[in-house]
C-alpha cells in the first residue's frame, strides 16, 4: 500500500479528494503538522490489529491456564526477537 505524506493543511484542504484516493487507490496518508507525522488517514479496507482489539479477543478466547501461559511466553519471545521500527510511523 502507498503513502503519501502531507501537511495537517493540505489535508483539511483537500479533505474529500484525500478519502477517495484513500478508498479507491487504497492510499493512505500520513499527515504532517510542524515537521512531524500526527495522524493517519487510512483506507477502511486496511486492517489493523491494536493492542486493545487483541487484548479483547484473548479475554474471550476462553484459554486454559496452560495455553495463557504459553502463549505469553511466545509473546515475550517474539518481543525480545523483533525490532522496532526506527520510525514510529513505518
């Protein structure tokens, strides 16, 4: 998927242009206020999985305590292997 990066302004003024684009091209774009990305304007087809989504589909999972405690040690174990990365908006 593309990203476009533009300022606070250029987005609020051209507002409907930048949600067609990021519908029908599937674009998403990064908004910039004073140099630095604020915000994000994404196509709703784009799924992302947040903390909070994930920590409520594991409450519902209904786990056994052996499960839960494997699966956080997964976790840690993927967290202790990847990188952030060095943008926090990539």
């Amino acid at each position: 998927m593309r990203e476009i990066i533009i300022t606070v302004a250029e987005a609020a003024n051209n507002l409907a242009d930048c949600v067609n684009r990021a519908h029908d091209e599937h674009i998403t774009f990064v908004l910039i206020q004073n140099g630095s990305p604020v915000a994000r304007l994404v196509p709703d087809s784009e799924r992302i999985c947040i903390g909070r989504d994930l920590a409520k589909v594991m409450g519902e999972a209904g786990l056994s305590n052996d499960d839960a405690t494997a699966w956080r040690r997964d976790l840690k174990a993927v967290r202790e292997t990847l990188k952030l990365p060095a943008h926090k908006w990539r």
